[in-house]
C-alpha cells in the first residue's frame, strides 16, 4: 500500500467580492467615472447595432453589451503607458483603454455634452467598424481590428487568443525598460484552451513579466458551453500549473472587477510577475449580431433574463442612488449626453437616401489603398552604406560561413543595444546548434534569451517586442518545418499586423532559420520556407549564398521595420567563401539580385545553396549559361530590372531550386515570369526542383527527394535542347 501524501500548492488563488465599504470607498467621483465609461460604451453599442440592423456595416459585429464591468473595472486603474491586447470581442477593451487615456477628470459628464476629444474617439471608433477611412486603421481592421498606440491599445484580435503571445512580448518590453508599466491581454472562456495561451503564461511565469491574463469567461464559445469544452469550468485554475497568482471575480460587478485588477497592478508593478484573472460575465447577444442566444436555441430565456438583472450599469446606477450619490434625473442627463455623442458621430458618418440612410461615399477608402502600407517605404535605409564583394572598401579574404554568421550578430549588438535574440538552445552548444550566437550570451547578458520550446509562444512575443518599439528582436526557429508550429503568429499576426492595421505599424522582427536538405532529418526538418513565406502577404525574404552577402543582408534585415525572414542553409555553414575580414558594418541592399557568372544562351534563376553549384555546373558543362542569385524573394524584393535584361539578352530561363515540388517557391516565380516577359521568350520557363514528397531519412531516398549537381546538369541540357528543337522547327 502506497503512501499517500497530498501536494500543497502555495500559489495564490482567490475569489474576490466587493463589499460595501468598497463602493463607499471610491467616493461618489470614483464610481461616477466608471459610471461614465460603462454608458459611453453601452451607448456606442447600441449604435453600432442599429447601424448593422440598417445594412451600414460589412462583416460581424461583436457587441460586447453585458460584459462592460470587466472592461471598465480592468482598465479604469491603468495608465496611458500601460498596454492592452484584446480579443475579437473587443469593443468594450478598446473604448475602456482610450476612454482611461482621454478622460479630463474636470469634465463632469452630467452637466455637459461629451467633450471634442470623447466625440473624436466615438466617430473613428464607429467609422472602423463600418470599414471607412477616417478609422484608426483607416477601415482595414473593422470589429475585430481596433488599434490606438497612443492610447496604449495595441490591437484586438480575430484570432481567438491571438493577441496572447503579442502582448507576452510588450510585457517583456515593458520589463526591461523598467518603469513600471504592465499589460493587460484579454481573452474568453474559448482562448483559454488554445495553445498559445499556455505558452504564453509559461513564459511571463518563466520571466516574471508584468503581465495580466484576463479571462473573460461568459460560458460559452459562440453556442458550445464551458462545460462541453473544458473539466475545469474555474478557468483561474490555469494559473496554478505556472505558478501564477489568481483572481476569481464576478464580472457584473465593475466594483469587485477594479479591486482584483487593483490587486494585480501592484503585484506587477513591484516586479512580482504575472496574474490571473477571471471575470464571470455574459455576453447578452448571440456571438455576432443583435439576436439573443435564445434565438437560435442553445441558451433559455431565463438563462438571459437572469444575468440581465445583473446588468453591470445598473448595478452602478442603483448604488450610486442608494447613497444618494445620484438621482433619476442626473442619471437621464448623462446617458442623454452620451446618446446625443453617439447620435452626431453617426451623423458625420451617415447622409439620407430616400427614407434609408446611407454611408458617405466620399468616406469609403479608395480602392487604391488597396495594397498601400503592406510594408514600409525602405526610408530607413537613407544613408546606409551598400556594398557588393567586387567593389568592396574593406579588406575580404577566405572565411567560414558560420563564423561570419555570429560575427556580424556581435557586432550589431555592441552597436545597437535595441536587439535582443529568442530561440531554442542559443546560449549553450557553443551557440545554439550551429554555432549562430557563439560567445554572445556572456557578453549580452540579458540580451540572448533562450526559449521554451514554444515556437508560437516566442515568435509571438518577439511580433509583440517588436510591435511595442523599444527593441529590435531576432527571432531563431532551429528549422524551417518549425514555422508551421508558429504559423499564426507568422502569417496571421506577424505578417499582417502593419497592413491590417492601417499601414502605420512598424514590426522590426528578423526570423533566422535554416534549411537542412541533405543532412538526414527527414520530412519535418528539411523544408526550405522561401515558397511557403512568399505566399503570404508582408514578409521579406533574403536567402544569402556566400558570406559576403551574408553579413551585408542581416545588416539590412536588422535595420529595417518589417520582419524579415533570413534563410540559411545547412550546407553552407561549413563551406568558405569571400566574406569581410574587419568590416561587419555594410548593407546589402534588399531588391537586389546579383548576376554572379555572365552568360547569353541560358538565365538561370536561383537563391541560396544551389547558387554555387548553377556555376559549377554550368562550368563543367561548358555552356554559356547566366546565373542570376536572386537574394531577395518576397514579391517586392525581386529584382525585375536585372531579371529582365537577363531574360531579353538569352530568351530562355530556367528556375531552379533545391526542394521539392509541392510548397514550390518556383511556382509563384515562374507565373510572374511568363506573365511579365511572356514576348521575349523562345520557350516556357523550364524548372529544376526535387520531387513531390518531403525529403525522407533514408540516404538514398533522401538524395532522390532533392536536386543536387546531377540534377542541375540534366535540366541545362533540357533547357539547351527545348530552345534548339523550337528554333529548328520555325
């Protein structure tokens, strides 16, 4: 018979419940501001409602009517430096944030009219959500994407639990510069069982970040219950398997909701890490839309009916009059202010048509916006220094790929002090399992983070570290494959974030992966990620084959303000080749494709590690062949004025790349090749790739999954040979 012996946990978790005294201690001013914020946001909902019952909004609408006091009780103690992420039920956080930022605690809100800045708020606030310019991202973000740095909201998310990871990293952010602000990152019953949600909680634990997860739990994840989706229905519970403090409170009370939040403030701001809350509300309608859940059968109408006498604004206004703090008609003067705010802001918005009322056309975004701010102008490359090996000003000489790789990451960092590296084993082995980071961990303390292993967790924090400003990250997955681990934080946050968001927000986040064909890992780590990164909207993509070009891309990647994927590859680490011997301090400039051996009968397209061997094959095989080494990947970096005076001197291309054909970056270059010089061609663009599975362990198999030196020489000879049978058949 086993001995049994029951584990104490130590971690805090409580519920807390507001008392009288509470109420009684805010004072009459105290309980007026929040009474204040929770109408404006009730009011802008009803508004938003009305608008979406007249046909004047496109896409859902989130309203988040019943669950106000947790936004306002939350964020009301915050201050404009203190940030917030939010969920696609995001109203409520976004208008509690920038109310807190704009709130003149002069203004009394039951003798005036809202004041011009409230008015402003309302109006870009209504206009983003019907999709229109003057919005805070310009219409681009709409119910689900609401974002005002300034007032510290760095964005709602369409992604459930989305957001987590990002606001993750503005906490570290926050830490590190060391005055004292937190986070708040809001997320539903739904989020909590998401993966980036643990990863997330695990790192703030890990680090002692000043970070709040705030659960909004309304029991149900658009009709599926809590019970159905989890056994733990406290999901403050979480907060113990990390060793997170956590509060438990109830979400109709504003009062209650402040003091948990009170609590948690302080325990951040003296640098004692993150904390739980979870706030039990409702959402009073069906997940999008003006319907009641009843409608569509998966709540009662005493279900609603009861949480609705537990309205947070009328719990607000009943203990207000009850200490005869308020009265009826005090209480009608303000929501009256506030209607008539609402009202005039969807006036502005709005003209007559016929017995309807329709959107200004003159306040629709032009459909030339389309594309604008998908990623930045490069203007903060003025004044660089752009090098190319044959004309450089320093000394080159013969060097190993791999050492120039740490090299030109120590000298960045003794330079700049903004960069900061995350990833899997870089502060042991010698610097990470390739030597990338070596000796850079000592002498950057603080600077070279080693990660869980929570590649959506830490490619998140670093697309909040970045987003935050302060700090330039530089994320490593240890291999390609490894993005698809991450793939919402690359594609649906990282990625999207400066375009979803108006144009205007800055991510200086470099992603350093490998690709390893040839070395026997088989399918889940052999990928080359140029196809799958260049199909997805935002990224730059630099894929250097020789040190040289090496040093100058990562200077780039470092100083620019989108992220920016770097491709290595296992096979040219351990090669020589030209590189700098002193100087680590040049720019190779992005967009810039190199023609590294002069050719007239065949252009030859190619990045990476089958740059060298197109040379040496096309040098074996005697032809006069031009290979072009693209460098740059994504859709704005390539380089179409070299690859068409290529293209029109040999009248035949071949793509070539090393992996296989499916997830094919040749794909997307061959179509916009054939579209664009079409008329200059004798024959279709000829591709070499390798085969149609990912590269298997087997040696043999492997070999025959990817193109190598045979490869290469056997379709030059089939290029050579479709332009000679087309030219003797005319």
């Amino acid at each position: 018979m086993p001995k049994i012996v029951d584990i104490v946990d130590q971690t805090p978790w409580q519920e807390i419940r507001s008392t009288p005294k509470d109420w009684d201690d805010l004072g009459r001013d105290g309980l007026l501001r929040m009474l204040y914020h929770l109408q404006v946001i009730r009011s802008f909902e009803e508004t938003i409602l009305q608008l979406e019952s007249e046909g004047l909004t496109h896409g859902p609408v989130h309203t988040s009517m019943g669950q106000e006091g947790g936004a306002v009780g939350s964020l009301i103690p915050l201050n404009s430096s203190d940030l917030i992420t939010g969920s696609h039920r995001g109203h409520h956080q976004f208008l509690a944030k920038s109310l807190k930022h704009l709130d003149n605690l002069d203004y009394d809100p039951i003798a005036a009219a809202l004041p011009d800045e409230i008015n402003t708020l309302v109006y870009r606030t209504l206009a983003e959500i019907m999709g229109l310019s003057p919005g805070f991202c310009k219409g681009r973000g709409g119910s689900m994407h609401l974002r005002w740095s300034e007032a510290g909201a760095h964005g709602t998310n369409a992604i459930v639990g989305g957001g987590v990871p990002l606001a993750t990293g503005l906490a570290w952010a926050k830490k590190r510069e060391g005055k004292g602000n937190v986070v708040f990152t809001f997320l539903g019953d739904g989020a909590a069982n998401i993966g980036a949600v643990p990863e997330s909680m695990n790192m703030a634990a890990l680090w002692d970040l000043p970070i709040c997860f705030f659960i909004e739990n309304n029991a149900y994840a658009v009709a599926t219950t809590l019970a159905e989706a989890t056994r733990e229905p406290r999901l403050s519970a979480r907060g113990r398997a990390f060793a997170i403090p956590a509060y438990r409170v109830d979400g109709m009370d504003p009062v209650a909701v402040r003091l948990a939040s009170e609590k948690a403030i302080d325990l951040m701001r003296a640098g004692k890490g993150p904390v739980v809350i979870e706030a039990e509300l409702y959402r009073y309608t069906h997940h999008s839309g003006s319907l009641p859940g009843s409608a569509f059968g998966y709540r009662s109408k005493d279900e609603e009916a009861g949480w609705k006498k537990r309205d947070p604004l009328a719990r607000m206004i009943k203990e207000m009059t009850a200490r005869k703090w308020l009265n009826d008609d005090q209480e009608q003067a303000l929501r009256s202010h506030v209607q008539e705010g609402m009202r005039q802001a969807a006036a502005r918005l709005t003209e007559p048509d016929g017995n309807k009322r329709r959107v200004i056309p003159s306040l629709w975004p032009s459909p030339a916006f389309r594309d604008e701010g998908l990623r930045g102008d490069l203007s903060e490359f003025a004044g660089a220094r752009f090098e190319e090996l044959e004309t450089a000003s320093g000394a080159v000489g013969e060097v190993k790929f791999v050492d120039v790789v740490s090299k030109v990451m120590d000298r960045r960092m003794s330079v700049d002090d903004r960069i900061v590296v995350f990833g899997e084993d870089i502060h042991r082995l010698k610097g990470g399992t390739n030597g990338a980071t070596r000796g850079l961990f000592d002498k950057y303390p603080g600077r070279i983070v080693p990660t869980p292993i929570t590649e959506q967790g830490f490619a998140g924090l670093g697309g909040g570290i970045a987003m935050e400003g302060t700090y330039r990250p530089v994320v490593e997955f240890m291999y390609a494959d490894f993005s698809l681990v991450a793939a919402d934080q690359v594609f649906n946050q990282i990625a999207k974030a400066r375009h979803m968001f108006g144009g205007e927000t800055r991510m200086p986040l470099v992603l350093r992966t490998k690709c390893a064909i040839g070395t026997g890992y088989g399918s889940q780590h052999s990928m080359d990620p140029a196809g799958l990164y260049s199909n997805w909207p935002g990224w730059r993509i630099v894929a250097p084959s020789n040190p040289f070009d090496y040093v100058g891309l990562m200077n780039s990647a470092l100083l620019c303000e989108d992220p920016v994927l770097v491709i290595e590859h296992v096979a040219l680490y351990n090669a020589a080749g030209l590189g700098p011997l002193e100087d680590f301090d040049y720019f190779v400039p992005l967009g810039k494709a190199k023609v590294v051996r002069p050719g007239s009968s065949l252009t030859v397209l190619t990045y990476l590690a089958m740059t060298p061997l197109a040379v040496q094959a096309a040098d074996e095989l005697g032809l006069d062949v031009e290979v072009v080494d693209l460098r740059s990947l994504d859709r704005a970096g390539l380089d179409w004025e070299t690859i068409g005076a290529s293209i029109k001197k040999t009248n035949n291309v071949v793509v070539l790349e090393q992996g296989p054909l499916t997830c094919s970056y040749g794909a997307m270059l061959t179509d916009e090749i054939q579209r664009r010089f079409f008329d200059w061609l004798d024959a279709p663009v000829q591709r070499i790739h390798g085969g149609e599975a990912s590269p298997s362990v087997s040696k043999v198999l492997e070999r025959a999954a990817f193109v190598g030196i045979e490869e290469i020489r056997e379709g030059y000879a089939r290029a050579v040979a479709e332009v000679g049978q087309r030219l003797a058949a005319e």
